[in-house]
C-alpha cells in the first residue's frame, strides 16, 4: 500500500557564487511565477495538502511528488521539514489524533469517559483505516496531539484508581478492540452470509440472520452490525478492565 521513500536528486557542484547567483536567480522566477517559497511552507501546510490529496486520490496517492505538485512547491522543499512519506503520515496521524473527543475524562465517570473517547476514536479512523497499520508502528515522538490524547487518558485512569503499571495495557487493550471495530465499519453487510452453505452450517446461519437489525449503542446509529458489535466489545472491555480498577482500589 506504501510506497518507497522518495529520494532527493543530486544537484551538480557550483562554486559558492555561482550558486547564490543561480539560487537567487531561481528564486526570483520560481517568486514572479506564484510560486511560493519554502519559507512559507510548514508542516500545518503540509498536512493540510497530505489529507486533502487523500481524500481526492486515497492513500495511494499520496506521494511527494503529488503532494509538492498540490503545494505548488518543487520536491526538494518538502524535505525541509519533512524527511520521507513515512513523516507526511505521522502528520496526518496526529491531526486525526487530536479530532479523537476525550473532554469526558476528568468531567464525567470513567465509564461514561471511556465510551466517550472509544466511540469517537473508532469513527475518527473509520474514515482512514488505510492508516491503522501505519499507527501500529509509528512512535508517538514527535506527534504532540498524539501524546496529549495518551496524557489525558492516562489521566483519566489513574485518578479512576487504576495501578500505574497497568495503564498502558488497558490503552493498548482498547486500542487494538478499536482499531479493528474501525475496520468493521467499512465490512459488507452481509459479510457474514453463508449462501448456499447455510443448510450445512445451520447454527451459525440462524445466529447470523438473527442478529440482523439489532439495536446499536445509545447516541450511534442504530441497526447497524458494526455498532451492535463494538458496542458489546466495548462494554465488555469496560466491564472487564472496571473490575481492575475495583481491585486497585
């Protein structure tokens, strides 16, 4: 699904006259033609232009050279603040992180707090799940409103009476139920339809379309397979991870 990192073409030794000359020269054209400078580019700029080209072309077409052409900027400036794709996506990653609502922790109980957060971080990444498998192994350095999300939830857990030690598991727990509820939204409804094999798969078959038009959480759509389904993984998890916190206290 990702590309290779672009590398930057080599550019054929100039004294260092010459070079200002031909670099003010350059600059001067690349100015009167509309073009801006990298000066004014920024990495705010810049994940703007990744996440509108992702949602002309989609994820495979975000490339830099697409996204220097989108930002009217030769390919080289991109490289001033950012080092490869790989970097464009850890921009996207973190707006995406900072869309994620966690007002509930520290206003509301942690129960209530948490289906908060976990809803809106499923239907945040329902619209980019060609991303989950890039969040699985992107660090959080450098992505602040990643770890402002974290610090906030951890927060929210510690002061519900949960151990320390235990906190990252509980966010790592979630996060994997999550992500993979992100996934489900965009499953075929009838992901689950045996066809002609129903004769031969009876129990399974009956389960399946009697599960069909189960009522979803609260607040969400309703009806819908995926809600019903994340809506019972969550409040299980809730219900699980409580007895924890219960135990801590």
């Amino acid at each position: 699904m990702l590309e290779t990192t672009e590398e930057r073409a080599g550019m054929p030794a100039v004294s260092a006259e010459k070079g200002r000359t031909a670099g003010n020269a350059v600059e001067t054209r690349r100015r009167r033609a509309g073009r801006p400078s990298a000066a004014v580019l920024d990495k705010a700029g810049i994940t703007t232009a990744a996440l509108e080209l992702i949602s002309r072309k989609g994820y495979d077409g975000l490339t830099m050279a697409a996204l220097a052409k989108l930002l009217d900027v030769a390919p080289s400036a991109l490289y001033n603040h950012v080092a490869a794709k790989r970097d464009v996506l850890l921009l996207v990653e973190d707006h995406l992180t900072s869309l994620v609502d966690v007002s509930a922790f520290g206003s509301a109980p942690w129960e209530d707090a948490v289906r908060t957060w976990a809803w809106s971080y499923r239907n945040v990444f329902a619209e980019h799940t060609p991303l989950i498998p890039v969040i699985a192994v992107l660090p959080v350095t450098d992505a602040p409103q990643t770890l402002a999300m974290y610090e906030t939830v951890s927060k929210g857990f510690l002061d519900a009476g949960f151990p320390e030690e235990r906190i990252v598991s509980a966010i790592v727990a979630l996060e994997s139920f999550i992500f993979g509820s992100a996934y489900d939204v965009t499953a075929p409804g009838d992901i689950f339809e045996p066809g002609s094999m129903a004769d031969a798969n009876p129990y399974f078959t009956a389960a399946v379309r009697s599960s069909a038009g189960q009522p979803g959480s609260t607040g969400e759509e309703r009806g819908k397979p995926a809600d019903t389904a994340f809506s019972l993984g969550l409040e299980a998890l809730i219900t699980g991870l409580g007895s924890l916190r219960n135990q801590a206290g």
